[in-house]
C-alpha cells in the first residue's frame, strides 16, 4: 500500500466553517481554508438533493451566499457520491 501526505503550515482560525451573506441570506459554509494569501470555500454534501427539495433550495442559497462573498476566494462542491451531468447542470443553473 502506498500512501502518502502533505504537511501543511496554516495559522489559527484559518481553516474551519465560514458564515456568509448573500442572496441566499445567512449560510454556513463547510470548509473556509486560508494559506497565505489564497482562500479556498468548500461545501460538502453526500450526494446533489433532488432538484426543488428543501435541501437542494438550501445547497443553492449556500453557493450563492458564498460566491457573492468576496473574501470567500474560489468556491467549491464536493460530493462523496458522483453526480451526473444532468445534476451538475441543474445546480450550475439554479447558482447563476
């Protein structure tokens, strides 16, 4: 087996969930992660909610909230499960 890992330097309170503002209102975001001058925002969820459910009206209220936050940096979704194209459209849609 073959493993390997990546040593980080990051100083306190810079890497944890991040409260933002936005279209979507008042959103906790998963991950905020700040080395040096690069910022990185990422939301993790299991799979992409069924299009129009509360937790997909909430998924997108989260990405709009982050992505009209400008120290947010690059904003990012993260899925344990695949999703397929045709979901991926649906949230690119419903974000912009």
């Amino acid at each position: 087996m073959v493993t390997s890992s990546v040593r980080l330097k990051v100083e306190p309170n810079q890497i944890g969930s991040k409260v933002v503002n936005g279209p979507g209102g008042k959103r906790v975001i998963d991950f905020f992660i700040k080395i040096g001058e690069r910022v990185a925002t990422i939301e993790a969820k299991y799979k992409i909610p069924a299009s129009g459910s509360a937790a997909f009206q909430r998924l997108v209220a989260q990405l709009q909230s982050a992505m009209a936050t400008p120290a947010t940096g690059q904003v990012t979704l993260w899925t344990f499960k695949a999703p397929a194209e045709a979901e991926l459209t649906i949230v690119w849609n419903a974000t912009v």
